[in-house]
C-alpha cells in the first residue's frame, strides 16, 4: 500500500510541476529544395520582449538561430544556415518561436531543439528530408523493370 501511496504522490507531483508548461516532440517531413516550418511555441503568457531568449540547435551542436532578448540573432549562426533560416517577430510575444527552414538539404535531417530559456522547455522536432528527384528515378527504375519482366513474360 506504501509503494502505491508513493508512487500516485510523485505522479501527482509531476503533472502539477509541469502543468502549464507544453510539451512537444513532433515529425516533420520535408523535401530537399523545399520549405518547412519547425513548430516551437509556450503557453506562458507572462513573457516580456526582453525575457525572451530561445535558441534553435541541429543534433544538440549546431546553431540554427537564436533569438536573444525579443530580437532574431545569427551572430553565432553555423554557416550551413546563412540565409536559410528564420522566425516569425510577430509572433513571439503570443509565444511562438517556430522556425521557418528554406532550401532543405540532406543535411538538415535530424533533431531539432527549441530551447525556451525562460519557461524552462525544450520542444524538439524530427525532420526527415526526402528527395523528390531520386523517388522519381526509383519509380521510373521500377516501371522499366516491370515493362522488362512482362515484355519477357509475353515472349516466353
């Protein structure tokens, strides 16, 4: 009876101490050349221009974009991201800090993580690239091998 005791209290105490607080983990799919929009948002509405600082990161290392007190930051941008990648201003003081993601490249597939400094949340988004050109080759690839067999098929 103890343990169960316990365990329902720590339970109980979990959903209190994040409640408020949203938690994402999400998949995203885009392709190579095009555009994706990476959601990161909060539901704290106590936010001033000046407390918000968030910084978008690729596989826990790579900088994609910051914003540092209420302004958009690529100071300390990785270079693979230079003019690729953005937020929306307009939105952040509603809590959004989705970041808009513009030519995708193989190398963009991955993790992504918003950290959300002030409301202590870390939403984080899977992105998987795909390449539009090479799925229509393997589809063109395939209906040869398949006329091929049933050309075969019909001599025999």
């Amino acid at each position: 009876f103890f343990s169960r005791c316990c365990c329902f209290c720590i339970c109980v105490f979990a959903v209190l101490l994040n409640k408020g607080k949203s938690c994402l983990q999400v998949t995203i799919e885009g392709k190579v050349g095009g555009s994706v929009v990476l959601p990161c948002s909060t539901i704290d509405n106590g936010l001033k221009n000046e407390d918000i600082t968030v910084y978008w990161r690729h596989n826990s290392s790579q900088n994609v974009y910051d914003i540092i007190e209420g302004k958009g930051s690529v100071e300390k941008q990785d270079p693979a991201y230079k003019n690729r990648a953005g937020t929306f201003p307009n939105e952040y003081m509603k809590g959004n800090f989705s970041l808009k993601l513009n030519n995708i490249q193989y190398n963009d597939a991955g993790k992504y993580v918003c950290y959300i400094t002030k409301a202590y949340q870390n939403p984080s988004t899977q992105l998987f690239v795909k390449d539009v050109g090479q799925q229509m080759e393997k589809r063109k690839w395939k209906e040869k091998e398949t006329d091929k067999q049933t050309t075969q098929e019909q001599v025999t």
